[in-house]
C-alpha cells in the first residue's frame, strides 16, 4: 500500500545507511534511566517502536559534559559504563533494520545545579533562563574541554552501537548560544564574526568526523528564528546552516520547535497550535542547503500529514514522536494502508512531558503500554486461552479501553452505556475550545470496537437484575462519576456544601458543556482544581460564547495544574484575550441571591459582588451504586476508573488496559 504515501515510505540513502522510509521516530527525553543508566524501560520502549516500523530512531541525549546536565534521568555524562547498555538496545533495534542514531547535547546557560551540582557553562555568562541564577563564561581551556567531551561522548555512541550521533543546537542551549548576539558577547575568536560564531560547532562536528571516520552519521538539531527581539532571525540561521553545510559537516538537520528564550510552550506543542508547526522553519533550510537532508519536526501527526510535507519539497524525512509514542506501529499501519487503525495522539501533554515534568518516566495517556512494553509484551495484546463472555458498563475511556483490549484478547465482549454516544465524560472534555482532538481519540474507539465486532448498547442503564439476568463470565463496572453539586471547597474542609449551592443559579461545568445549562450573562466560575481543564476550559468556552466570565480559585496562579502539561502559558493567554477576570488566593464563602461573599486567604477581607449564574468546578463524585448492589452477588465482577475515585481520563485507560490484559 506504498502507492498511498509514495513520498513518506519511499526508502532513502543516509550516508552508510538505508532508510527504509522517511519516518523517524525523533529524540525526546523519556527519563527511565536508573542511576543514569538505559535500564529495561529503555529497552523494551525502543524495541517496540523499531518493531513498528521506524525507520530512524533519535534516542533522548545524553550529555557531552558534566556542567551539561539538565534532569535527573539524563544517562550518565563522560562515562563509558553507558556503552553495554546501549548495545543491548541498538543490537536489538538493528534486528528490525532501523538506523539508531544518539543525540548528544549540551544546555549551556540553562542546566540544573541541583542535579549537575555544577556550575552552568556558557560563552559569556548570561543569566539562566530556566531559573534565577548565573551561567559561568567559559575560557579557552574550557572550550577545548566541552569540545573534546563532545567529540569523546560521539565515539562512545558509536562504541555503543549507534550508527551516527545527532548534535543539539537548539532551544538556545550552549552550540546557538555561541550562534546567537543574545547570549554570545565575546570579542576573541569565539565571538562577533559569522566565522567566530560558528567555529565551536565546526571544532564539535570536524573532530566528530575525523575520528568516527566516514562510515557514521552526524546530524545537527535546530530551531527557527530566536522569538526576542536582537536575536537571530531565519536568515541569520538560514546563512550560518548555509555555512556548515558548505564544509560537509552534517549529513542532516532536524529542525525543531521552540526556545528557552520565552517560547518553551513550543518545543512540545501541544493541541493549542497548528498542525506541521515547524514545516515553515525547515523548509526555509531546505532551501539553502545543498548538502545535508531536513527532518521536519512538531505537529505532524498522521500519515497524511508527513506525505503532504514531503510532497511539497520542504523536507526529506518527518520526525513523528508522539504519533509513535501514542502507536508504536504507526510506520507498519501507514504502510499497509491501515492509517484507520493508528490509535491518535490528542497532544494533550499530561502523561508524557507531563510527568517527565515532575520527574516521573513518560507515558502516554492514550497509550498506557509506553514505558510498560517489556511488562505487557508490547503493545499488542496477546490472544486469551480461553475466551469468556464479558459485559463492560460504561462507555467512558475505562470501558472503551477495557472492552478494546478484551476483544483484541478474542473475549466476547458486550459494552453497555447509558447515554447516547461513548466517551463519557471525555467527551464532554472534546467540546472545550481547542480540544477536538479528543474526539478523533473516540471516533478511533468507535471504529475499532466495530472491528472486533464489539456489541455496543447506547441509551440503556443498567439495573442489579439485568447484569445477574446477562449471565456474564466476567462483569465489568466502569459506570464513571457525577459532577458534585456540593460546592465543597478545599480551603473550607468543615463545610460540606456551600451555602447557597441548592439555588437555581447554579450549575456545575458538565451542564454547561452538554448544553442542558445556558447560564446567564455574568457568570462567577468557582474552580477548586487548581485551573485543570475542567474549569479553565470551560471558562474559555463561556468566555467565546459571549459571557462575562470571572474564575474564583483559592490557587496563587491561574490554570496552574497546566503548566505541567505545558498547557499554562498558552491558557492564561487565551484568558486574558478573552476578557476571563481571575480572582486568586479567593475562595467562595457563600452564594445567596445572585451575591457571592468572596474571601481572601491572605487577609481575610470580604468582598461582596453580584453574578448572574455560578458555575462549578469541583471534584467529581464516584457512582459506584451499581457495583454496590451487586457486591453479594456471585459474579466475577470488577470496578475500575472513575467509579473507584474520581480522576483522570489516563488513569481510567490505564485501568482498563491492565484488566483488560488480565481477564
């Protein structure tokens, strides 16, 4: 089925290699290493994705110095007790003809002291941008030091087994930081000219090739314009890419999203931006390079997607990260023309940077195998000895999951939900402004459950007597949770509902979004879950619909619980664009009338202003009610996600996944 993406799965010549397509599964890092060591994480996650068909895999960097160091999980810097760890995993991933390729960075100005406990070297000193503190200038020694750690960290990959290296230039991080007048004030060699500028990536890339020799790949990572004013434009990169590449000094580049220097929201971008986000950028280097290849980076989801990128002549390769995070067999599908099939990425963010944020192994929200592939055999399920008649109630993402996998297993599976279409509470969650995506997670499910030839059930509840009378093997509740309607508050945990909350003008986030709730003009949001998407999503989705939005949250930050998803800066921009008014460190002391006394949690003062509706945002109630009446009952019966604790859509998939390769 080539003949479908005839330019993305067309084999292509990288040096000593061939790729058998144009997909590359792009570096990003997965913090799974332990001790600074590749472990069993490592391992099988890599495995899965050669297996599925990449043709290329970047693995996440390592970095070249120990004044290098940005996070905990980094692999070990300047030390050769990596090497037989890698093998193990590039030994593996060669078995399915994939070229595997090292990154190798260095953050300059921008590492972390506590994990490092190093001072951060850069060109000239400049200030940190990922916290408050200094960045040390290097001088010469120094310089032939990190340029030597670059050029020993490339032959200990290549000790390892990988078949190139690919060198960070990005983001703002040492290599542009010599590239940029933002961060590079030197007036020795190092500095001022184009010459002198560039000469630290031209001393890191010759050495490389003059001692890996000609039979390793070398690739060079970038970025587009630096987004300060002063800072490098597209041209300005545009002629200093023009300048390595005329010396043959990279066989590629791939070309990224983003920068430390105020625009870290772009370098995992997620549903808040524009499909094929970094083509502009890389195709402006395809113009000027004549020699070295161009990945296209960030937001190219499908199939389709990386074929029109390739067909336009703006890149030679595509780097597909989440696609292949969120469905490792993403090459295989496109391949056999089965693009249907590819389970979507939604680049919600909450699961893979998300955790690697709180220093946590990523994962995948959609995809709870990522980071588990060695425990679960992958991310195919295997076939049950002995199939089973399974009835899933719930049509949420934790009966969706649990009756995919139970199908995929060869079970008989019957799903029943009580309202009108699957998703549950998710898909509620697709109506928010911006997060369609979802949708296309459960028309994935949709189809795939029709597939496995899954009975589906829509607009029936079920009772005690009908799962006893459905004479199940196995009984499955995932019957969800309830939008409380209690207005508890964390600030005030004595009061178990807030005074006022029974009136007719007030209505919990889920009315407004399934539309059963039209609040009036003026509406007082109450958020009591630090700004996740429930509240701060909805008070977008008022806010486009023409009212006049105020959030009430006791949180010192709007949308807070975001920015772990890298989601917080983009939705407090949008907030104020939109006109959303935030009270912070405020909490709700009652509502009476179409008065709300508001509290300060720093002073203790009262304010008392007049809204037309109030709108909730609380945690959510389990509704366990059907797995109680049946707990005498003689079944084998299970209670997953939500109706166990009120959480979030990964828990409940990750739930359901788990059972589902357990029955």
């Amino acid at each position: 089925m080539d003949h479908l993406y005839p330019h993305l799965l067309t084999p292509l010549k990288l040096r000593h290699r061939e790729l058998s397509s144009r997909i590359v599964f792009g570096p990003h890092t997965v913090n799974m290493s332990h001790e600074g060591l590749p472990g069993e994480r490592h391992f099988g996650y890599y495995r899965e994705r050669a297996k599925g068909g990449a043709a290329m895999i970047v693995v996440e960097p390592v970095p070249a110095h120990r004044t290098g160091v940005l996070i905990r999980g980094n692999f070990l810097a300047e030390s050769d007790e990596v090497i037989p760890h890698f093998l193990r995993i590039t030994d593996e991933c060669h078995k399915y003809g994939t070229t595997m390729i090292h990154q190798i960075y260095h953050v300059g100005g921008h590492g972390d002291q506590d994990n490092s406990w190093e001072p951060y070297w850069s060109p000239s000193g400049v200030p940190s941008m990922l916290d408050p503190w200094g960045s040390h200038a290097i001088n010469e020694d120094e310089i032939e030091e990190l340029i030597q750690a670059f050029t020993k960290a490339a032959l200990r990959d290549q000790a390892a087994g990988f078949d190139g290296v690919e060198i960070f230039a990005a983001y703002n991080c040492l290599i542009d930081q010599f590239w940029s007048p933002i961060t590079n004030k030197r007036t020795d060699r190092w500095g001022g000219t184009l010459e002198n500028r560039a000469r630290f990536a031209v001393e890191v890339l010759s050495r490389i090739r003059a001692q890996a020799g000609e039979d390793f790949i070398i690739g060079l990572t970038v970025t587009g314009a630096e987004p300060v004013p002063g800072g490098l434009t597209i041209e300005d990169k545009q002629e200093i890419l023009r300048y390595l590449d005329g010396q043959g000094l990279m066989d590629y580049i791939s070309c990224s999203t983003g920068s430390y220097l105020h625009d870290v929201s772009k370098i995992v971008p997620s549903f808040q931006f524009g499909m094929k986000l970094g083509v502009e950028d890389a195709a402006a280097y395809k113009r000027v390079l004549k020699n070295a290849l161009v990945t296209a980076e960030s937001r190219i989801k499908t199939p389709q997607n990386g074929e029109e990128v390739l067909a336009a002549g703006g890149a030679d390769l595509v780097s597909i990260v989440r696609g292949q995070i969120a469905d490792p067999y993403w090459a295989s599908k496109a391949r056999k023309g089965q693009a249907e099939d590819i389970r979507p990425c939604i680049s919600c963010n909450q699961v893979c940077v998300g955790r690697r944020l709180r220093d946590y192994w990523v994962s995948c929200l959609v995809n709870p195998s990522v980071a588990r592939e060695t425990e679960w055999n992958g991310d195919v399920p295997l076939r049950a000895e002995s199939p089973r008649e399974i009835l899933v109630v719930g049509g949420g993402p934790a009966g969706l999951e649990t009756a995919r996998v139970a199908a995929e297993r060869g079970h008989r599976v019957r799903l029943v939900e009580r309202s009108e279409e699957l998703g549950g509470q998710f898909r509620l969650a697709s109506s928010q402004p911006e997060r369609g995506e979802i949708g296309e997670l459960l028309s994935w499910y949709q189809a795939q459950l029709e597939k496995l030839q899954v009975t589906i059930e829509l607009r029936r509840e079920l009772t005690k007597d009908d799962v006893l009378e459905a004479e199940a093997d196995t009984v499955v509740v995932c019957t969800g949770s309830e939008p409380s309607r209690t207005g508890f508050q964390r600030t005030f945990p004595q009061l178990e509902k807030l005074p006022g909350v029974d009136q007719d003008n007030v209505c919990t986030v889920h009315d407004v979004l399934d539309g059963s709730v039209i609040p009036g003009t003026n509406v007082l949001l109450l958020d009591d879950i630090d700004g996740w998407w429930p509240a701060t999503g909805t008070a977008l989705h008022l806010a486009q619909q023409r009212h006049r939005v105020t959030i009430v949250t006791a949180s010192e930050k709007v949308a807070a619980k975001l920015d772990l998803s890298m989601t917080g800066d983009t939705t407090r921009e949008r907030l104020v664009r939109h006109g959303v008014e935030v009270l912070l460190a405020t909490s709700l002391e009652s509502w009476k009338g179409r008065t709300a006394t508001l509290v300060n949690l720093y002073t203790g003062d009262r304010e008392s202003r007049n809204f037309d509706w109030l709108v909730l945002a609380t945690t959510n109630t389990s509704n366990d009610e059907l797995y109680t009446s049946l707990a005498n009952a003689q079944i084998d019966m299970h209670i997953i996600g939500d109706a166990v604790a009120s959480r979030t859509a990964h828990m409940a998939i990750y739930e359901g996944r788990k059972l589902g390769l357990m029955l």
